[in-house]
C-alpha cells in the first residue's frame, strides 16, 4: 500500500484477552504483525490476566521491540473484562477480538477488514471459526468432526459456514465500530463465558447490521483431551444460561436440549424403577440417542475415511451433550444479579 493512500483505510484496535498462553501467543502476535496493512494505521492491544506461565513476559519482550504493541494487566482475570480494557485504552475507530490462542493465516485479513466496513450501514462483522488439524491426534480430529457437525454445536451458529450473508450477530460477531459500544454499552463483566454472545444479543436487540465476511476467518486447535473438551463446554452451558437469566427473550428449546436431556436420563432413571410403562419408555429413548449419535458417527467416518471415528465420535458427542447440560443446569442453580453490569 503506497504512503499516499494509507490514510484511507481505517485505523483498527486489535484486542486480546490472554490467560497462560505461552504456547501460542507468539504465533498471534506475528500473525497481526505480519498483516499487509500500514504499520501505523493499527494497535495491537494485550490484556493480560494474570498469566502464571511466561504469557506476560513474552508478549512484554514484544510490546517493548514493537510500537504497535501494548500490554496491560486484567486483575480481574476474566475475558470480559480484558475485552473492556482493551476498549477503553484503544484508539481505533474499528474493534477487533482476537484469542490468544487462534491461527491467523491470512496476512490480509485486515485489509478485508476495512473494505467491509467501508458500508456505513455494518455495525458488526461475523468470521468463521473452523478447527484446524495440522499435526493433530485422532481425538483432536474427532473432536473437530464432531464440533462442524449440527449434532455437535447449536444449529443456529453460523461459526462453521463459509457463504457471506447478513446473520445474527450473536453467533458469530468479532469486529464492531466504536459507535456500537457508545450506543449499546460494554462487556457485562459478570460473565466469565458467551461474554461475546450477550454484547451481540444486545446489538441484534438495537436492530444493528452484522455482516459474515469468510475472508476474515481464524482457525482454532482443538481441545487435546476429553477432559479439556468437557471444561469448555460446561462453560458454554452456564454461559447460554447466564445470557438467558439476563435477556430472556434470548432463550430457546433448542438451546435448552442438553439440559432436557440430562434431566431425562436422571427422573426418567428414577421412574423406571417405579412403572415398567416407564421403564421401557426410558429404555427406548435411550436408544433412540444412541441410534442418532450412532448414525452421525458413521456418516462422519465415511465421509471423511476416519476409522478411528468409530469408537472416539460417540464419545464426543456424548461429552459436548453432557457437558453442555450440566453447565446448563449447574447455571440455573446458581443466584444472577439482575444490577445492570454493562459498562
């Protein structure tokens, strides 16, 4: 880009929220400072949560070798509250999240960034978020086959679709105009998951436009234990619960199924005990899950030549359903202050 024109395209704050990501956020952060885009027209800005690894020694070395880059230090340790650091202390008239632990590469997704919100009617832009799998084990492919599939994350997100298309911001919104947070509020910092979710409820609930741009894409590793994977989803299922203890206009059935099924296999073990009308119902709705898992399983092993497919698939999905409910149900056990925390 000539030194002539480089004032033409926008200035653009990239916030990371990061917690113990040594591992990857050296890659990140090469990645942003490797984009085709002038040098001075972005901020790289680095919140740190008081990481116990070397994450704030790393990306210190950088911020003091490279102007673009700035860190600060998140007490309160939660991505929300990163997120509102990084608004506050940025300069940008475009917002950008980035994790700390994501693949960028595609050195001009800034540049697509500023040629979508050249329409002044996009508040928001959406991206994909596909699984990567380079140099990954069987379980970590199995997971992202599971995770792509409608069995194994909420039908309506559009995080694994590759068409450009108006969508609801909720899904998959990353990138905003400073004026969306003037006009709706910041990060609710009561929430410690789907802190994103609840921000671009609101900016759907303002009537303001979100944009799915493919060409902006991450790419994110999968989790590489059952164990992990378990933890994340469990987050999500109290998080989708938060979102809608807060707005409940937000909640769905669709969105309520893996409590539903939870507590179906917990009242309807108990019931079986006591009719054996109930005993065989419950008996042939547990059948029916394992025949639906079961034939999902299958179509991703074929489709995709994955052998191994066959014994890992069920078992994951069985963790993202169970998991998800358990957060779900843990959530609505657990009192939410109705104060306005927007800030």
């Amino acid at each position: 880009m000539s030194e002539n024109n480089r004032f033409d395209v926008s200035f653009i704050s990239v916030i990371v929220p990061v917690r113990n990501e040594e591992k990857h956020i050296t890659a990140v952060l090469d990645a942003l400072l490797a984009q085709e885009y002038p040098k001075d027209r972005f901020e790289v800005l680095v919140a740190d949560g008081c990481s116990t690894d070397k994450t704030y020694e790393t990306v210190r070395g950088y911020a003091e070798r490279h102007s673009q880059i700035q860190l600060f230090l998140n007490p309160k340790k939660l991505s929300s509250a990163a997120r509102n650091i990084g608004i506050r202390e940025s300069h940008g008239e475009i917002i950008v999240i980035i994790d700390g632990h994501c693949l960028i590469d595609n050195p001009q997704m800034f540049a697509n960034i500023d040629r979508a919100m050249r329409s002044s009617e996009i508040a928001a832009l959406g991206r994909p978020q596909p699984l990567f799998l380079e140099n990954a084990s069987a379980l970590q492919k199995a997971i992202a086959l599971a995770r792509h599939s409608r069995l194994g994350h909420h039908p309506d997100s559009f995080i694994y679709s590759d068409q450009p298309q108006r969508v609801p911001a909720i899904s998959t919104a990353v990138v905003y105009r400073r004026a969306v947070f003037e006009q709706i509020g910041m990060f609710d910092e009561r929430f410690d998951a789907c802190e994103d979710c609840e921000l671009n409820y609101r900016i759907d609930q303002a009537g303001l436009l979100c944009y799915f741009t493919p060409d902006i894409a991450v790419s994110y590793k999968p989790r590489n234990s059952i164990r992990g994977l378990f933890r994340q989803l469990y987050r999500y299922g109290r998080g989708r619960i938060r979102l809608a203890k807060k707005h409940r206009d937000s909640f769905s059935f669709k969105m309520f199924l893996p409590a539903l099924m939870i507590l179906g296999v917990l009242i309807g073990g108990v019931l079986s005990f006591l009719s054996p009308l109930a005993y065989w119902g419950y008996i042939a709705a547990l059948i029916l899950y394992m025949m639906i898992v079961g034939l999902e399983s299958l179509r991703l092993v074929f489709i995709n030549r994955f052998a191994a497919g066959i014994v890992l698939l069920p078992i994951i999905f069985l963790t993202i359903h169970a998991a998800s409910g358990i957060g779900e149900l843990a959530e609505l056990l657990t009192p939410f202050s109705n104060k306005n925390n927007d800030v």
